[in-house]
C-alpha cells in the first residue's frame, strides 16, 4: 500500500510506501491541523493535510 502525496519541487503526484508514512499534528494560533508525513527515495520530506477523522482512524505511528 502507498500514499499519494504532492511534489512541489517536481511538480507531480507520488507515491510514498507506508513503511515511511507518519502522521503529525500541528499546531499553531488558529487550532490544530491533522497531516501525514511521507519521505521520499531523495530523502525529502513530504506532507500532505487530512481530516481529523481520517488522521484517527490511519494506523501510521504518530511522528515525536
């Protein structure tokens, strides 16, 4: 299984094997946003933002 994430710096859909998928929150002024962290082949980091529901029910580890 993979997640598809933006490249911004090449400008295409990836994909992301779950192996390197974590889930992150975070936090700012405003509340919480709910994202994924993916690392791409390059070592680059990738993130992608979801729902709360989605970020709950995922079984990625929880980024520290």
């Amino acid at each position: 299984m993979a997640v598809e994430f933006y490249d911004v710096k090449t400008r295409t859909k990836v994909q992301v094997d779950d192996s390197k998928v974590v889930k992150v929150k975070f936090e700012n002024a405003n509340g919480v946003r709910f994202g994924f962290r993916g690392l791409t082949a390059d070592g680059r980091n990738l993130t992608k933002f979801v729902s709360k529901a989605d970020w709950e029910k995922s079984k990625f580890p929880e980024a520290k």
